[in-house]
C-alpha cells in the first residue's frame, strides 16, 4: 500500500539524490546496487510515455539487469570496472562496464528531458523528449532506430496527460530542478545570444596572433548550434541529429589536447584522415553545417517577407546539396514547406526583430572567419583538396 500511495517522482528524485549524496561523500564511493534499485524505478518513467517507448523501457531495465547480474554483492561502480579490465572482460558486448555506460546514457536522456521541460512552456513534450533522445542515444543508432524513435514523437502524452499519470502538478516538476543552478541558467538565456557569444570566442581564437582553434571548442560551439537546427521543425530533426552525430564523430576521435591542426595532421600522418568515420572527414561535415546556418542567416538578414523557405533553401544548395544524392536532395526540398514562419522562429527563439537580426549579423561576421580558417587548414596539405571533396 506504501508504495502505491508514494508518487513515482518522488521515489525517482529521493533515490537519485541519495546515489549522488554518495559521490558527494569525501570518499566518493557509488554501490552498484544502489545505481541498479534507483535505474529499476528510473526505467518505470519511460514506460510513461506510452506504448512506443514500452520497447525503450524494456531496453533501459534490461542492461540494467545486466549491470546487476555482472556485478558482485559489495561491487562499487569503480570496483566493477577495475576487475572487468584487468580480465579482459570490459570490452564484451554484455560485460557490466558496457552496461553500465548504457545505463549513464538513460540518465543522461532523463535528466535532458526534465530540463527541457523546465525551459520550454506549451503543452507538447515532443521537443523535450527528442532533445533528450538526441543528447543520450542518437549518435549510438542508426538510421533505421533514429527514423523509427522520431516517428513515435507525437504518439507522446501531453505535458498535463503526463502530470495526470504522474499525480503531479506543473509546481511539483519546476520544483524538481528550480534550485538548481543549470535550470535557472536555462531559463534566462536565449540561444541566439548563446550561439553567437560562443562563435565569436571561437573565432577570436581564430583571428589571435598565433591561430589555433582546440577541438573541444568547436564541439561546445557545435552542440549548441544544434539545437537551432531543431527549432526548424520535426522535418529538420533528422538534419540535427545528424549535425550531432557528426560532431560527436569529431569528438570522439580527437584527444583532450588536439587542435584541428594538430587532429588533421595525425590523421593524416596515419593514413586515417580518408576513412569514411575519420575526424577530419567529421570536420569536414560539421564545417558544412556551419556553412548552411552562415548563409541561412545571411539570406535572411538580406530577404524580406515572413518565410523562410528561400533562406533554408539557399542554404542548403551552398552546403550539402553538391554532396546528397537525388533522393536526399528531393526530401530536403520536400519538408521545406513545412518551415515555421520568420514569426514563429522569432517567437521559439525569445526574440524580436531587432535583436535577432543583431545576433545574426553578428553569428554570420564570426562563422565566416572560423569556415576560412578550416578550408586554409586543409588547402595547406597535401591531401586537403581531396577530403574536402568527399561526400
């Protein structure tokens, strides 16, 4: 009866809370039973949103049950790890330390969704859910998953539906981030003003006496550019899940010291930089990313009118189309229709005109340089020309 009366948020923060009171401890310490019997309550949450991601849910408890079952009664998550490297057993497909990395990503996806739920208003979780979706697994799966997770959105509850099933109120979730010091950082700031703050540091690096641009930067840049991809529309989420992907591609094949100059010439020097998943390929493609928003934003702040289908198009052509085949570049044209008005972007984005078209000029002045930088570094090397004409 105790458990029936208890709402499951409550249950999902009070555990939650307990599992970081222990790495908050001064000898930081997590028991893989405790992680496990929290993700066990974590894994009912998802089966809240409805029949298309029961299959989600089955997924999160079952590597959870696999995280349990490889680990030994008095396991600590470190303890766990150490043994399963030292017999060569980390690497398996179904070893605890795989599971529990996949375990991470259903937190990490939880966690995305509450704060996008705390920043966005409107009835529809949609874009809160495929934020999170994008944030946790996107860029493990492939096509045929990704289609088939963005296909589900508008199955989802609505945010009241959700509260109903919760027995919660919209104070009660505010609640559960509102003290937080990333909710409220959230809240206040726009991400117009975010991306072009943060391409301009970008390019300051760029445009110093000594240039040299570190990876990690561009991919905080890029992640957040990301986002504005999605505010697109449910046509283009496929566009900013693969703008993600490939940032992700770039991050993963660089070390924590690399700078592009020095990622490309390792690549390169090893023979890699061809290979169809290299860094300098990922590069290559987040650079056509960039190149699309530039002239996005260059259109629109030279046409006039309320659609945007002249500047999305426009820039599509000037970035990718060169490089998609006739069906890519024929769906492409196809959801363009679909664009939100000048208006409504304007409304997403917290904005009025005078300061969107601010932000713009300003994000189109730093691109520039950044996307010149990339082509130089390229064009001085042997093997530059032809990367950079690869799909």
């Amino acid at each position: 009866m105790e458990r029936k009366r208890e709402k499951l948020l409550t249950r999902m923060t009070d555990f939650i809370k307990e599992v970081a009171d222990c790495v908050n401890s001064p000898n930081p310490s997590v028991e893989v039973h405790r992680l496990v019997r929290y993700c066990r309550i974590g894994s009912t949450f998802v089966g809240y949103l409805g029949l298309p991601f029961k299959f989600a849910q089955m997924e999160f408890l079952s590597k959870v049950n696999d995280l349990d079952k490889g680990a030994r009664p008095d396991d600590t998550l470190e303890t766990l790890i150490d043994r399963e490297i030292q017999q060569n057993l980390a690497k398996k497909p179904y070893s605890g330390s795989r599971s529990l990395i996949r375990v991470k990503r259903s937190i990490v996806m939880l966690t995305v969704m509450f704060e996008q739920m705390l920043t966005k208003g409107g009835n529809s979780i949609v874009d809160a859910v495929s934020k999170s979706y994008e944030k946790s697994f996107a860029a493990y799966h492939g096509w045929a998953t990704r289609t088939a997770v963005l296909a589900s959105l508008p199955a989802l509850p609505t945010r009241a539906k959700l509260m109903k099933k919760l027995h919660e109120n919209v104070n009660y979730i505010d609640s559960l981030f509102h003290s937080r010091e990333l909710g409220q950082q959230l809240k206040r700031e726009k991400l117009l003003t975010r991306m072009a703050d943060c391409i301009k540091e970008v390019a300051d690096c760029v445009n110093s006496p000594n240039p040299s641009l570190e990876v990690h930067r561009l991919v905080h840049y890029c992640r957040i550019g990301s986002t504005f991809v999605g505010y697109l529309g449910l046509p283009f989420k496929f566009a900013q899940m693969e703008f993600l992907s490939k940032v992700n591609d770039l991050d993963k094949g660089a070390r924590p010291d690399d700078t592009l100059e020095t990622l490309i010439d390792r690549e390169i020097q090893q023979n890699l930089a061809k290979k169809h998943y290299s860094s300098s390929r990922s590069l290559i493609r987040v650079k056509r990313s960039i190149v699309m928003l530039t002239v996005m934003f260059e259109q629109m702040l030279t046409k006039g009118g309320n659609s945007i289908v002249g500047a999305v198009s426009k820039s599509y052509e000037k970035s990718f189309a060169a490089y998609h085949g006739w069906a890519t570049r024929t769906a492409v044209f196809a959801s363009l229709p679909a664009l939100p008005t000048r208006a409504k972007l304007m409304k997403k984005l917290h904005e009025n005109e005078v300061s969107m078209t601010a932000k713009m000029k300003s994000f189109v002045d730093s691109s520039a340089v950044i996307v010149n930088y990339i082509d130089s570094l390229f064009h001085s090397r042997e093997l530059g020309q032809q990367l950079l004409e690869l799909i």
